[in-house]
C-alpha cells in the first residue's frame, strides 16, 4: 500500500438519550457520550472512529479521553499510517505506542484509520480486512426486565428469527429471582434457542455453583464471568459443567494465563475497553489457536462505533452470535441508515461510514 498522511484531525462530540436507563455497575445512566474522530489523507478521503468509555467497563473517564484527544490533535497531522497496518499484525500498535493512549482512544484512532484505507479503496472494512468475511451476522438478542417481561421478549424476538439470547443476571438482590429468570426463559426457548447468561462477576463460588445445579444444562451455551474470584473458576465448572465465557479479565490477564483456566470456553471481546481493533483481531487468532471461541461485543457504542465492531465480526472464522443488540437502548442514532437487525441478523454486506451516511446534526464539533 503506497503511503498515506493525515492531513487533518477533527473530533465530535455526541450525547444521546437512553431509551430507558442503562444499569452499570449499579450506576443508572440516562445517555450515552463519546467522540466520534474524523482522519482525512493527502486526497481528502475521511475515516471514522468512536471514542466511548463506558463507566464501570473502561478503565479511563470522558474527562481523560477528551484530553487525549486534544494532545493527539496537536500531534498527529503530518503523521504517515504504517504501510502494513491493514495486516493487524502489530504495525498499528507499534505505532500509536508513542502517544499512550487509552483503550477507547486506541480503538477510536484505528476504526478511524483503518476506515480511512477501506474508503480509499472504496470496499467495506470487512472485505479489506478477510476475503473470507461473512455478509450476515448472528446476533443475541438482549433481554432486559422482570420474569414476566423476559417472557413477553423471548417470544417476540424468537418470532422475529432469533435464535440466540443473552440475558444479565447478578443484578437482582435475591438469587433465586436470578434463578427464576433464567428457568423461565430456558422453558420459553427449549429446542429453538440457545442462552448466553452474563453474572458480571456477582456471585461467591457456593452461590455461582447454587445457581448452575438449579439452572441446568438444558439451554445455556455458556455463562459470562460468574465469580468474584477468577481463582474459582475451574471449580465452579467441576461442579456445575457450566462453559465459562470472559469478558473484564481479559484487561487483567494475559492469553496464556486465560487459557490455563479450565472451563473457560468463551472470550467476550469489547474492543473499545480491552485496547481497540488490533489487539481484537490478535486475541481472535489466538483463542482459534487455542479452540476457544470469541464474540464481538458491544459497549453500547453509537451505530458508528458498532459498525466497526460488526465489520470485525464478520471477519471471525467461526460465525457466533455477536452481541450487538444494544442500538435499542438509544433514542437515535448518528448514523443516517441504521443498523437493523432482521431475523436475528445483521446484515453487513457493503455498508461503509462515509461522511454522507454520518447524521452531523446530531454531533458537535469540540476539536
């Protein structure tokens, strides 16, 4: 690839309204904020990128990214993208080391580069990154809300072509409603479905184990970060059978310790908290080494963001269910055409993010 120099470095801010709270880590937000960064080359092509922390997920605030950004602005103009960066093999990290950057800030930087190339050639990321990408992505349908609500859901969306949920627990202050939850949904989806559970790392081991021995093995594919102690996990699979699937260690540990844990199955990957775009595709390549499977993941970024992460998707080998149902919670979104998932699917055959798809009045330019 000949060599490309930004010329320009503008950055958006957006705030969007929820659609209903989000609870994170006991915290009710009622919006959405982030930055959306725009690159533009030598032939004023643009490239985009979506810097969104996510309280209780990314280690860094608004306040710091936004600072940043700012340093970066001053710096980056001039700066020519590494030749062999659409590799993922490192040539990014290598290069964006110098300016120590924080995980969403990173993904943000290469989503916008990466656009940048993808525009040049006019192809869709997905297709500049794999010859072997899929067109369509399976997703988990998100399920939210008391036992009778799950209920009401589940059927909906399994009329709508779902075939696969994820439903968040460890949040109610009585177990056994958790267990009540998931007994429901499992008899709702037997034989049409399967269920991915998210504990987010609520229980004590006896309460992880109290909860698989009730819930069985019937539907669920795999539970999300069941236990406190990452150091009780192995047991918690010895007595339950349950696959474990990680998504916050994956920031605290590195890939050989994670699959050193028996019973880990699954890694969740949010590329905007674990350190943006290469290090996903890396940690991708290494868990099919591995034979443990990856799941792209939201974190409940704008449509600009979660294209990215669906492009990325579609580079897995192995199609799984992507969570990226999470557009419902926004009240809109910035991009024009929106990313609608039809029969448990998302469709990502040719979609670019070009300036004519981005909705700039719902952004404010701050740098």
């Amino acid at each position: 690839m000949d060599c490309v120099k930004i010329t320009d470095f503008q950055v958006y801010h957006y705030a969007i309204p929820l659609s209903c709270p989000l609870f994170v880590r006991g915290t009710a937000l009622k919006q959405r904020e982030g930055f959306i960064v725009q690159l533009m080359n030598e032939k004023e092509v643009l490239g985009f990128g979506e810097a969104a922390p996510l309280i209780g997920f990314s280690k860094e605030t608004k306040g710091e990214v936004f600072a940043q950004l700012k340093t970066l602005k001053s710096v980056i103009v001039g700066e020519t993208i590494p030749t062999n960066a659409i590799s993922l093999e490192g040539a990014l990290t290598k290069w964006l080391k110098k300016f120590k950057l924080s995980s969403s800030v990173i993904f943000a930087l290469e989503s916008a580069v990466l656009y940048l190339m993808s525009n040049t050639k006019g192809v869709a990321l997905n297709n500049l990154l794999s010859n072997n990408s899929h067109e369509q992505i399976r997703i988990n349908g998100l399920l939210q809300g008391k036992t009778k609500d799950l209920v009401i859901q589940v059927k909906s969306m399994l009329k709508e072509g779902f075939n696969a949920f994820k439903l968040k627990v460890g949040t109610a202050a009585d177990l056994e409603e958790d267990i009540e939850k998931v007994q429901a949904v499992s008899q709702e989806i037997e034989g049409k479905a399967i269920l991915h559970i998210d504990a987010n790392q609520s229980w004590t081991l006896e309460q992880g184990i109290h909860f698989g021995k009730k819930v069985g093995l019937a539907t669920i594919d795999y539970i999300e970060e069941p236990l406190r102690n990452i150091l009780d996990i192995t047991e918690f699979f010895m007595e339950t059978m349950l696959p474990v699937a990680l998504d916050e260690t994956i920031q605290t540990l590195n890939f050989d310790q994670i699959k050193s844990i028996e019973g880990v199955d699954v890694l969740i990957l949010k590329p905007t908290c674990i350190g943006g775009v290469e290090k996903t595709w890396g940690l991708m390549e290494l868990a099919k080494s591995a034979a443990i499977k990856t799941v792209i993941s939201s974190s409940f970024e704008s449509g600009i963001g979660l294209m990215t992460l669906a492009q990325l998707s579609g580079c897995s080998k192995r199609d799984n269910h992507a969570g990226l149902d999470t557009l419902k919670w926004l009240e809109y979104d910035l991009l024009k055409e929106h990313l609608c998932i039809e029969h448990g699917k998302l469709n990502i055959a040719a979609r670019t993010c070009l300036a004519k798809d981005i909705d700039f009045s719902r952004l404010t330019k701050v740098l």
